[in-house]
C-alpha cells in the first residue's frame, strides 16, 4: 500500500486538458501595495512598477548585483565585410564585462552592409556555441562548458562538426535583406546550465565569495545571470557606430526567452522585447498549472525541473500556485510601454500557448494606463495569424522551437515599432 502512494508524491501533477484548468483569480498589476488604483503613467512609473518589479525578482528570479562600476574591456577577434555573400559585416568580439580578472564572453555581431545608417539589432542569445548558429565557417567555436548535446563524445567541449547546427533557429540572412544586425553570445559563457554551472559562470566572479558562495533566498539565479548578459551585450552594442542600440530587441526561445523577459524587464534600453515559447517561469501564466509547473521546474520533485535557473522562493510556490502574489501578466507588464512580443507553438503544451496569450492579455491594462493600446484583443487567433498592436502575438502550428514564420513575425513588427529603413 505504502509503494504507489510514495509512488503518487513524486509524479508532479501537471494538466494538459484545458478542462481541468481550475478556476483561479489573478492579482491586478494596477492596485498598488496599499490599495490605491493605478490610473497615470505616473504612478505606475514612481510607485507600481518598483512594487510589481520587486515581485518577480524576489519571487522568481532574484536580485542582479549592480555591476555598473566595474571596467569592461572590449577586444575584436576578427572582422570581415565578407559574410553571407558580401551582404554583411561580420565582427567577433571578445569582452571581459567586469575587467581582465574575470571571465569573458565572446559576442558574434552581422550588420547589414547595404544600411545607409546605423541599423536596428536584434539581441538574444544561443543554445549551443556562435557556431552552432550559421554555416558560416569563420565563426568560432565556443570554449565554455556545453551540455551533451553540443559536446565532443565524452567531453564538455563543443563540438567543431556541429556548425550550423542551430542555424535553422537563427534566420540571420533574412535580417539583413531586411536591414536588421543580430548579435548573439552562447549563453553557456555567461552561466553553464547545470546545478554546479554557476561556479564557472558570472556569479560567481562577481560575487565576493566566488565559488564558495552560499546563495541565499533573494539573490539571482541562473536565468538572472543569462538576463544580465543580454545588458552586457547591449553595452558593447553601444559602442558600434554601424548600430543603433536604440533599436534594439531582446529576443530569446523557450528558457532563453524567460531571461529575454527579465532582460527586458531590468534594462529599459531595449526598445522591444521578444519571448518565443517560454512558456512556465516566462511568459505562460502559473495560476493555470497547464503544462510545466513551478513544482517542476523550480525543482520540487527530486530528479527534475532546474533548480538553479530560479530564486529559492520560487520553488515555494508548488502546488500552492493560488497564493503567488504575482503571475507571468506582471513580468510582461514590465516591458511596457515598449512594444513586446509574445509567441507560442500549437504543439508546445509543455509550454502553455493559452496561458502564454493569457499572460499578453493580462498584461494589456498597464500599456493602456500608459497610453498603448497593447495587444487590444480577448480573442486567441487561429495558428499562423498575427495579432496585437503594441503587444503582438501568434501561434505557430508546430512543435517547441524558433523558426522562420516566427522571425518573420518579428521582423514585421519590428519594420513598425524599430524600422530599419
Ligand atoms: C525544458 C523546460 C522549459 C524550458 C525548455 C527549454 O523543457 O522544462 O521550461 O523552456 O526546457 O529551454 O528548451
């Protein structure tokens, strides 16, 4: 008897059904802390959105230490005007972000060479290594920890035979004949993805205690980390007279769209701001239980999920979804007013299409309060139709991944909201 109830604790209860969705209520982003209602751009500014920012960073991600005072130094690897044909300039930085003592990342950036001015970027990072993005052979191979998938048999190193591995993920060529530069970076540089990972990674060559750090409930987690590197490559971006870091979108798939959202969130530099499937912990709302939960991701039941990517806290949270003070609405609110982005796939119900448009719904009082019409629609839209205003949103018939119907989305909103020509 004992067997198939300890059996029972340790199958995570997800629903993939949407009948059995339970009937649950959302906190409203527009009441403040003390009841007041959030009529002006004022108040959401100054009062509402630290206290709906504080949510999600205390809640899901954590705290991002303040790295603004430390010296990045910037180095160019290679240069060509060569790329896809002569269409594009192709440069591969090398940047340490907190100096020489640190670790580094190395940034691989396509400008268009037919723009007459600086061009708009799109800014995300990769799964895999920079090579793993395109066929293209100058690009270089990563030298940070990868997963299995990418590695040399029986190594963490990336494996060189894995060009263009990705590279139906990464529509680079499409961007340019439509005059936008990409910059990526593996995310692997930032933080290796695993339990362990963080001890190679940024956090812990910022923080003071290095590898022996003890993360407390608060502190950022690995998704923190990716975010933060979307910023530190904004600040290189800067600097490049060939771009427009004004126009920039920060733009991410599934996990790595949970941290273009918090990326987003964090730095208002990005002028627009993409998730694509990110589904639980991104842009899907938790009080659905739909597909993943934050009992699995977060962790909670032994043997799964990704414990590392979130703030303690969030783990909390299983089974008890009802009582989280905040849903994914609140992190997408935070992109506003920027334009904002939001898709899902047909076949992604780990990813919860409904909740993910659910989420933009949500969200869509705030860009109104600040003068956006947002997304400005209830109805969820058959596959393959785009909808939205400020918000925009489609699902893709197809199973969890990135690909050219979304880039083409992207790019057709962002020719209305960071024009390149
Ligand atoms: C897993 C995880 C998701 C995540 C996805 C991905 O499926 O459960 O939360 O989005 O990996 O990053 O591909």
């Amino acid at each position: 008897m004992l067997l198939p109830l300890l059996l029972l604790a340790t199958i995570p209860p997800t629903i993939s059904e949407e009948s059995k969705v339970p009937p649950y209520t959302l906190p409203d982003p527009l009441v403040c802390a003390d009841g007041r209602k959030v009529t002006d751009a004022k108040t959401w500014n100054e009062v509402r959105r630290p206290e709906v920012f504080r949510l999600v960073e205390e809640n899901m991600f954590g705290r991002t230490p303040d790295t603004s005072k430390l010296q990045a130094v910037v180095e160019i690897r290679e240069q060509s005007k060569d790329a896809f044909g002569g269409k594009a300039t192709r440069t591969q930085f090398k940047v340490w972000p907190i100096g020489k003592k640190g670790p580094s990342f190395d940034m691989l950036l396509y400008v268009p060479n037919a723009a007459k001015r600086p061009a708009p970027v799109f800014v995300g990072l990769n799964f895999g290594s920079n090579h793993t993005t395109t066929e293209d052979p100058a690009v270089f191979v990563a030298t940070s920890w990868v997963s299995k998938q990418w590695a040399l048999k029986g190594t963490t190193q990336a494996d060189p035979a894995l060009r263009g591995g990705q590279a139906r993920r990464w529509e680079f060529e499409t961007l340019i004949d439509r005059g936008y530069a990409s910059a990526t970076v593996y995310y692997g540089d930032f933080e290796p993805d695993h339990p362990e990972g963080w001890k190679n990674g940024f956090r812990a060559a910022i923080s003071p205690d290095g590898a022996n750090t003890q993360w407390k409930d608060g502190e950022w987690a690995a998704i923190g980390c990716w975010a933060w590197g979307l910023s530190r490559m904004l600040d290189v971006l800067e600097k490049v007279p060939s771009v427009d870091a004004k126009r920039a979108a920060v733009h991410g798939h599934s996990r790595l769209g949970k941290a273009s959202l918090w990326a987003g969130a964090q730095d208002q530099r990005f002028a627009f701001v993409i998730s694509n499937n990110s589904g639980c912990g991104g842009a899907a709302l938790n009080k659905r239980i739909f597909g993943e939960t934050v009992g699995v991701i977060s962790g909670h039941y032994k043997g799964r999920g990704f414990p590392h990517w979130f703030t303690a806290r969030f783990e909390t949270f299983s089974e008890k979804e009802d009582q989280l003070p905040l849903d994914a609405h609140y992190l997408l609110a935070l992109a506003a007013p920027r334009p904002l982005y939001v898709a899902s796939a047909s076949e992604d119900s780990w990813a919860d299409p409904l909740g993910e448009f659910l989420g933009a719904v949500h969200a869509d009082p705030v860009y109104q309060v600040l003068g956006q019409p947002g997304l400005a629609t209830k109805e969820y839209p058959p596959v393959s139709k785009s909808v939205g205003q400020t918000v925009g949103y489609h699902i893709r018939p197809g199973a969890h991944d990135i690909l050219l119907e979304d880039w083409k989305n992207y790019a057709d909103f962002a020719d209305r909201v960071m024009p390149a020509k």
